[in-house]
C-alpha cells in the first residue's frame, strides 16, 4: 500500500497504518519530496518532521521513505562551502532557484562533477579497518583532506584506483570484508548526522585553543577538545565573540553554525571570512571554514538538525587528525525548535515549555566534543562553543542552567558592561573555566613560569575591587585609605587596559599568549611600584595626575605584537616616573616630620 | 476543479471545522459563503478529512449549517503593481480607500520565502535620520531592522514620523524611496497622525498602507504584516525601491497571534505566547535586507510597546534577539520633556560599525560614538554616588560628569520635532560636549585624533 499524508500541522505530519518506516528514517514528503524525518512511530501512526515549508502541502499526498537515517554526505568539497541545516550547498540553491529559497530543492551536499586530485595510499592486498585513510587530495590549498574507510567497514583491499582526477563518487577502492562483502569506496561515505562518529579512545585533554583574546585566554582558558558556553542577552556581544574566536583561535578548522539566527550576520561572517586572511597560511579564511546557516526564517525543523550536521562535519575532520572548532550560535534556537517541535507533538512539557529531554540533548551534543584518539591512530579534537540567548537575559532559565550543567568554560556575557561599551562583555565576576588544572602546565612550559601565578594576582585583584567597588558605591572613592584606593586604580588599569579588547584595532584584535604574559607582567609591575609609593607617603591623586596609571592603559594599542622588547622600555619609563614621583614626595615628608 | 463543502463541523473563536474534505492543502485559502456574504480563511490544521480553517473576520454569525465553503487550493496571495504605492488596504490588503481594485501585475504569497544568506549583501549604507542621537550612536543602515522599544504613552510615533520624514540617502534621487506604512491594531487617531504627518511632508504619494486598526478583526492582525512586507519586497526587489517599512504595534500583532495559538489549544510558551513567537518574529523580520544585484532594499522600523516597560518582556526580548539592534525610549527622559527620549545605554545599532566613517559618515564617527557612550555610562555612576553623599561631596571629575550628563540629555538627545541636524553638526556637537571633560578621561580616543577635535569645537 502507499503510504500518504493523513494530518499537516506546521513542520509535523503523520501517516496512518503503516509500517514501512523506520524511527529517525529520512523520508520524502508529498509531490515536492520534501526532506523529512521520521521522530515518533506507533501502531496506528508515524509522525514526519519536516525539514522545509510546509504550506501547500496535501492529504493524501504521498511520503516515501529512504531506509536511512537523516546523514550528512561527508567527503572533499564541504570546506569553504556555505549549506543549509540539512547539509545542502546555499550557493547551489540560490543558482537554481534565485535569491528566494523555494521548497522541494533538490540538490546534492557536495559538487558531484568537480573533480579531485586524488593520491590513493591503499595498496590491493592491504587490510583495512574503519578510519583508514584510502586516498588524499587537497581541498583547499591550506586543508588536505583524507578520505576514510567508514568506520563499519573493514576486510581487505581487493582492487585500488591509480593515482589520479576523480570526483566525489568515483570509486576509489574496492574491499573485501570477512563475510565475504565486496564493498567499493569512493571519497565520499555517509553518515548518520546524530550518531557520534566513533573513536578509539579519549585523551587527557591538555592543549588551549589559544583564541587571542586576553580575558579568554588569561582568565578563562578553553582547552582544546573542551566545551565553552557564551549565554548574554541580546546586544552583549555573543555573536561577536564568536566571530572573533572563529577567526583567530589556532584550531585547524573552524565550523561556524548559526543556528536560527540573523541573514545578515551570516552574510557578514561571509564576507569578512574571505578577507581575512588565515594567521599561519596566509591564505583566506574561508579556505578552512564551514558554513552552516539556517537563519531564523527558515524551517524550524532544520534549524533543530542544523546543530547535529556541523558536530558531524566536525568529528569527521577531526577523525583526520585536525584540531577542529566548532561555533554553535546560538544553541538556545536550537532548545526553542525542540521546544516549537515537542508542542506541535503534544509532548507534555517541563519547565517553561521546553521538553523534558531537554537536557539530555543538551548533554548529547556537548558531549561529542573532545580530545580523542582516532581509529586510525591520529589524534584530533573537537571544541565546542555554545553562544546562549537566556530569555530575558535570566541566566536561570532552562537552557542557560542545563548548559552550564555540560560545560567546563563559561563565558557570562554582561548588559550592564555591554551598555558602557565595555567588550568582550565577558563579566569577570560570575565567569568560570574548569580548565586551569589540565592547561596550567602548558602555560608553564610554552608562555612563562610565572604566568599561572600572575593570573591568580590579577583576579585577586579583581575580586578586592568588586568588594571595593561596593563601598564606594555608597560613600564615594574619596574616604577610600590610599592602600586601597590603588587597588581600584590598578583594577580600572586591569579592566581597561587589559580585559576591555578592541576587535576593530589592529594591534589588538588578536593578541599573543607572550604580549598578554607580558601585559599582565607590566600592571602588576605597576601595582608593586604603586604599593611602594603609598608606603612612602605618595598620594594616588599625584600618581594619576602623573599619568602612572593611564600610561598602561594605551600599551595595547601603542606595541604591537611582534615587539615585545618595547615592555622593557615601558617598565624603565614607569620605574623613572616612580622614581621622580618619590624625589618629589621627600622634602613634603621632611617638612612633615618636622611640623610633627 | 474546486469544490465546495456544505455547512462546518465545529465553531471555536476564530477557527472552524469543516469534516469530509478531500485534497485541501496546508495554508491554502478558502472562502466561507454565507447568506450576508464571503469570509476569507486559512487552513491552519488538516487531520484526515478534517480541515481546520483560521476565519479572518472572525467567526461571529456563522452556523453550521447555513454556510458552503470553497477550497481555492492557492495560498493567501497580494495582488501587486507599481500603483500600489499611495493606496491605502485594510489589513488582508483588499483596497479601502475607494479606488477600486489593484490592477495586478502578479500575486505573490504573503508568506514569502526566506533570502538565501548566500544571495543577501551586507548592508552597509547609511541613513541619515537628521537625529543626532540616532545618527550619530544608533546608525541606522539601508537594509537593516531597527525596532524602536517603548512603552504606552511615550512619544514612539512622533519619533518614527520625524525618521520618516527626514530620512535621507547621501546623494540618492528620491523617486525610489517608498514607505510601506503597517498598522496592527492601533487606534484610528494613530493611524490618522501617521497620515496627517505623511501628508504635511509631502511624503503621502509614496505611502503604500496597510492598516488594521484596533476595531478591526483581531484574526486578520496576523496577515497584516505579511502584506505590507510582500508589498515591501515587491517594491524594493522588483520595483528597484529603497522601502522603509514602519510596523506598529508590534505588540498587538503578539497578542493577536497568541489568542490564535490559545484558541486552537496549542501548548502556550512563556506569558501564554505561542512557543513559536520567535520563528514567527523572524518570518517576519527578516524580511529586511538588500540582495545582490538588486538596486532596492527593505529597512525596517517596528515599534512595540513593551508592556509595563519591562524590556524582558517575551515580546521585546524576542525581537531584540532577531532585529539588528534596538532603539530604547526612556519614561525618565521622557518626563523631563526631553524628546526623543532615547536611552542610549541599552539602544545599538548592531550594523553601524561597517556603514559609518571615512567615505561614510566621518573619520571620527567611531571615536566620538564610542567615547560618548563610554563617558554617558559614567555619569549614572556619578548620579547615584550624587544621590547618596550629596552633589557638593563629589569629586570634581565626577562633577564634571554630572555636567556632562546633563548637557548630554537636554542638548545632544533634546531636538525639535522639526530639527534635521547634518552629522556634521550632531559629529561637532558630540566633541563640544566631550570637551566638557577632562582630556585623559577620553581613553576610547586616540592621541592623534583628540588632537584634532578635543576643545576644537
């Protein structure tokens, strides 16, 4: 019998009395053949969520299945492409049907007609397991891809392909299984988009994504393979954040999501992506990027999805052996479509709306991050960085809570910082990373010995401010003991001077681990000197009026990153101004001690 | 072949049901004959022969029995041509200004489909509003949706009748600028100031109108937008148009979806908003933008009232998540009798950054921007120490500030309804009122451009 549409109701359709379909099964629904998912099966009814537009569609309209799950066509020709949230080429949409996207389009994730310079590393007689790399090609002129024996498939190889041109679906190899299976190869494999690739085992996670960013990787260091959460309410910055990490931390690959957010940011990301140009290579950034946009006014059921096709990409780079970064922006779009979804199914939810395997999910998809060792022997990471959008910028609502739940880093991105222009907004005081312990010796042996330590100091001094900060609130800055008072002013330097990081600045966009070690090194430089000045009876008023303090504030514009030698001329300026300050001060404290 | 149903199954609000139907096809439109005329519909649900229809002009006087209903097997489509522009339709964009019908050129779907990101280009041109405040921290750029946040009783019209007035593109021909005007659910004295404003600046004859005023059926609110936008886009994108569209009140449009969603028992979300408030949001918003190679563009201004000015409100937090920034207005402000009574701090303009500056606006655009909010930040500081230890105990850079502050509000943001500033004269007047303050407490500046501009002006 034919399997048809029996109810329509927004991205969810049912079919009656069936059994020909499987759960989590890619179907096509009605005339169109629009791209469904099956997400409930029962005796009397299955239940479709579907990937496009429904309006239009009919009763009676026919749904056929695939026999597989929903998958992400993984091979040569994914870098530097822009796809949808089910893994189809934007660019190919919008040349087939123009600058609207329509429904029912069909065309294939990669370019099945370009063809590849392919150099095949597999010998007949050789035996495979799963992950094997059986052929190469540069992608990009920066990214080799490796093509891979998919990881259910072993045997041994009965036939290769000379070196040579081939396209994504040419064969590359022939294997031959222990059953007997003869099964050929090409570039390209697919895969199941919410199954987690699988791996041989997980490592002690070890490295930092070294992103640039002084108050990230100071304070709140993310490590590679590790898990970052970004929750601010609208206008603190999230998206900007993450276009700064996109283009400046060290990972190999940068898989950019967003995920129910807006058209123009991902032109923006777009644009800016293919001027920018990569730190190591120099070639455009685009050329080691993914872009995946299901913008907010595209279908919700897809946007769900969209988060599960970048993960994969992701952990199928990473099973090359490429440090890969993925940008999630933003996951709470992603909890609303469930939420959207699980109302439309007449779920019973839990708190706020959301469904009640909300965390679970959550849990599932941080959890395919990380440092693994892959089954072909190399080491690959996969970091993820969440951006949250709290309603109502209420970090306690349900997503922001369970986030924090999965997460080791957590970046709380500030209104109130955000309104004084104050970025990142990442607010110092609720911020947390739990990756000190594993980064520290890597801090220690690859940027400075002290430099552990010196973060420690900074952050003391911080939180003395914060405590400061609440006194003076309520008597003014003025009764303030002059011990005290060069704790605030030293903060304003570290604030200002430090955690305050202009993106639009060439000289301080990204920063180097040395120029930040070497920053920190030069505040609490000051603050010793400082400390000793108000021993010596020096008032703070006539070091800020000597311009002690403001002097730091500038360093960050003034030397660039490749002259770090131009710190110690700062510390012999800073050290001839103490100085002279004291000179100054000795015959007020003579004259003193005499009045006494 | 169509074909037509007798008599409804069930009534419930705005929707009924009509059982034995074969074929219908989701979000088409029907027509509902009664014996005093046809009401338009939508199928919103469809289960088995069972098809559940939205009725726009609402269910009052239906029975079951007395009625026959056509499925016209055609999404709800807006007839356009060129002469749309300075018509006037009701909310389901049928003409009410007695001029008879639209001679179609094409009928596109009100829905309309989402701009491919790959086919949308950046937008980066600016608008000159003649506001300083807007002007010069809250740039509004050709292409961009920059909602305007306030609350009942607030001057948010007069504000959005001056932008539309006196928006200006640098060196542009005004013949391609139209205005697409959207009411939902606002009072006929709204409506007809917006009118009368158009009128007096001789802007009505590029008016296109839309209007569902708060009389109006509550149903067809939901539709409204979407015809508006649709002719938007069909002026920007085929007509070659730069169109801004003005939408007010955004919160209405809210309340109307979410007696929709209720009364078809869907399970409520936050405030009993339908979970999908924010899909339907962005199915509108983002119907802002400039395509590539096409001359047009849609700038969008919707206004809401946030209810009780609570900024976290579902439907100003969902907008503010999906528009390319806010402008906030300020009942504080707005009691000092300063208009527009915008409150900077928490207002931006998220696609200024790439339309101002050198070529654009000025060099110094950035520099004053960002120095002028840093320093406003800093005032409210100095007020609430004021406030706890007196004025007279004050440091006196904080005295300076407080200064500062003051001036700000009454001359910076403070202008005439009338007023049209050049950025020139708002860019001079920013560096009139920083040089109020000390020189090193201007730390977002560069040396070399204080130099030029600090205590020049």
């Amino acid at each position: 019998m034919k399997d048809t549409i029996y109810s329509i109701n927004g991205p969810v359709v049912t079919v009656r009395d069936t059994d020909s379909f499987g759960m989590m099964e890619m179907v096509y629904v009605g005339n169109a053949g629009l791209i469904g998912e099956v997400i409930h099966v029962s005796d009397d009814r299955t239940t479709i969520q579907v990937y496009e537009n429904t309006t239009g569609l009919s009763v009676g309209e026919p749904v056929k299945g695939t026999g597989a799950p929903l998958s992400a066509t993984l091979g040569p020709g994914i870098m530097e492409n822009i796809f949808d949230g089910i893994e189809r080429p934007l660019g190919e949409i919008a040349e087939k049907n123009g600058a609207f996207i329509a429904t029912g389009v069909h065309v294939s994730s990669l370019d099945e007609t370009r063809k590849w310079d392919v150099t095949v590393t597999v010998k007949p007689g050789a035996s495979v397991r799963g992950g094997d790399v059986i052929a190469t090609c540069p992608e990009t002129s920066i990214i080799t891809h490796k093509s891979m024996v998919p990881p259910d498939v072993s045997g041994t190889v009965i036939w290769a392909a000379e070196d040579g041109a081939y396209t994504v679906t040419d064969p590359i190899c022939k294997v031959k299984t222990p059953e007997g299976e003869e099964k050929t190869l090409c570039l390209a494999q697919r895969w199941p988009i919410r199954v987690p690739r699988p791996v041989q085992d997980r490592e002690v996670i070890g490295r930092p994504l070294i992103t640039g960013q002084r108050v990230i990787d100071t304070l709140f260091p993310i490590a590679k393979g590790g898990v970052a959460a970004i929750p601010g309410g609208f206008g603190t910055g999230k998206t900007m954040t993450q276009h700064q990490l996109a283009k400046w931390c060290d990972a190999d690959i940068i898989i950019y999501v967003g995920c129910g957010e807006r058209g123009n940011e991902m032109t923006q990301v777009l644009n800016e992506f293919r001027e920018l140009e990569d730190p190591k290579s120099g070639k455009p950034m685009t050329q080691r990027t993914v872009l995946i946009a299901n913008t907010s006014n595209m279908p919700v059921a897809a946007r769900e999805a969209s988060i599960y096709t970048g993960i994969t990409l992701a952990e199928y780079y990473r099973d090359m052996g490429y440090d890969v970064a993925m940008m999630a922006d933003s996951t709470s779009r992603w909890a609303e479509a469930l939420r959207e979804i699980s109302g439309r199914l007449e779920e019973m939810p839990a708190e706020e709306g959301f469904p009640a395997y909300l965390p679970s999910r959550l849990a599932a998809f941080y959890e395919r991050a990380g440092c693994v060792k892959n089954l072909n022997g190399s080491t690959g990471s996969v970091s993820v960085i969440g951006a949250v959008s709290p309603q109502g910028s209420d970090f306690s609502e349900p997503v922001t809570q369970n986030t924090k739940r999965f997460v080791r880093c957590f970046l709380a991105l500030d209104k109130s910082l955000a309104y004084a222009r104050h970025y990142p907004a990442i607010n110092w005081t609720i911020s947390y990373s739990e990756y000190y312990e594993d980064l520290d010796p890597y801090y220690i042996a690859n940027v400075g010995e002290d430099f552990c330590k010196m973060r420690g100091r900074m952050l003391g001094l911080l939180s003395e401010e914060n405590k400061l900060m609440e006194i003076v609130k309520l008597i003014g800055s003025d009764v303030l003991p002059d011990s005290q008072k060069v704790t605030l002013e030293v903060a304003r330097v570290i604030r200002v001077g430090f955690l305050q990081q202009n993106a639009f600045h060439k000289n301080d966009t990204y920063v180097p681990l040395s120029k930040q070690m070497w920053m920190m090194e030069a505040i609490l430089h000051l603050y010793d000197r400082a400390v000793e000045l108000v021993g010596a009876g020096v008032p703070v008023s006539a070091m800020s009026e000597a311009g002690l303090f403001d002097k730091l504030i500038k360093v960050k514009y003034e030397i660039p990153n490749d002259k770090p030698e131009m710190f110690g001329q700062y510390n012999q300026e800073l050290d001839a101004m103490c100085a002279e300050l004291l000179e100054k001060q000795k015959p007020l404290n003579a004259a003193k001690a005499e009045g006494k | 072949m169509a074909m037509e149903y007798l008599g409804l199954s069930d009534i419930n609000g705005p929707l009924v049901a009509i059982d034995g139907v074969e074929n219908a096809s989701y979000e088409e439109m029907v027509e509902i004959k009664t014996k005093d005329g046809v009401r338009t519909g939508r199928v919103v649900a469809l289960e088995g022969k069972r098809a559940v229809v939205q009725v726009f002009a609402g269910t009052n006087g239906l029975t079951l029995s007395g009625t026959s209903t056509r499925f016209t097997g055609e999404p709800m489509r807006l007839a356009l041509a060129p002469e749309i522009v300075g018509r006037i339709f009701n909310g389901a964009g049928e003409p009410i200004d007695g001029l008879g019908p639209v001679f179609a050129s094409r009928f596109d779907d009100i829905n309309g489909s989402a701009i491919n990101p790959v086919s949308r280009s950046y937008p980066r041109n600016y608008i000159r509003t003649g506001i300083s405040s807007i002007d010069t921290l809250i740039t509004l750029i050709r292409g961009q949706k920059l909602p305007i946040f306030s609350g009942s009783g607030m001057s948010h019209n007069k504000l959005a009748a001056q932008i539309v007035r006196q928006a200006k593109l640098s060196g542009e021909k005004t013949e391609n600028f139209g205005i697409v005007f959207c009411a939902m659910g606002v009072t006929k004295d709204v409506a007809e100031y917006f009118r009368r404003s158009f009128e007096e600046s001789g802007a009505l004859s590029r008016v296109t109108m839309f209007l569902n005023l708060s009389s109006d059926p509550i149903i067809e609110r939901i539709l409204t937008p979407r015809c508006a936008l649709t002719a938007a886009e069909y002026l920007a994108f085929e007509q070659n148009m730069h169109v801004l569209v003005v939408m007010t009140d955004m919160t209405s449009y809210a309340e109307a979806l979410r007696e929709f969603s209720s009364s078809k028992g869907e399970i409520p979300g936050r405030k009993g908003y339908p979970g999908y408030l924010y899909s339907d949001f962005a199915s509108l918003y983002e119907r802002a933008g400039v395509i590539e190679g096409r001359e047009g563009s849609v700038t969008q201004i919707p206004i809401l009232t946030m209810p009780n000015d609570d900024i976290t409100h579902p439907i100003p937090d969902l907008t503010g998540y999906i528009t390319e920034g806010q402008i906030v207005l300020d009942r504080y402000l707005d009691q000092q009798g300063i208009y527009p009574p915008i409150s900077v701090l928490p207002s931006l303009s998220r696609l200024m950054k790439d339309g101002i500056g050198k070529g654009f606006t000025r060099e110094d655009h950035a520099d004053v921007s960002n120095q002028l909010f840093a320093s406003y930040a800093k005032v409210s500081d100095a007020r609430g120490l004021a406030s706890v230890i007196g004025e007279e105990e004050l440091s006196t850079t904080d005295k300076l500030y407080l200064d500062f502050g003051n001036h700000f509000e009454h001359e910076f943001l403070g202008q005439g309804a009338d007023e049209d500033r050049t950025i020139d004269q708002s860019l001079d007047l920013g560096w009139r009122l920083l040089s109020i303050l000390p020189r090193e407490e201007l730390e977002r500046i560069d040396e070399k451009v204080l130099e030029q501009h600090y205590g020049k002006h």
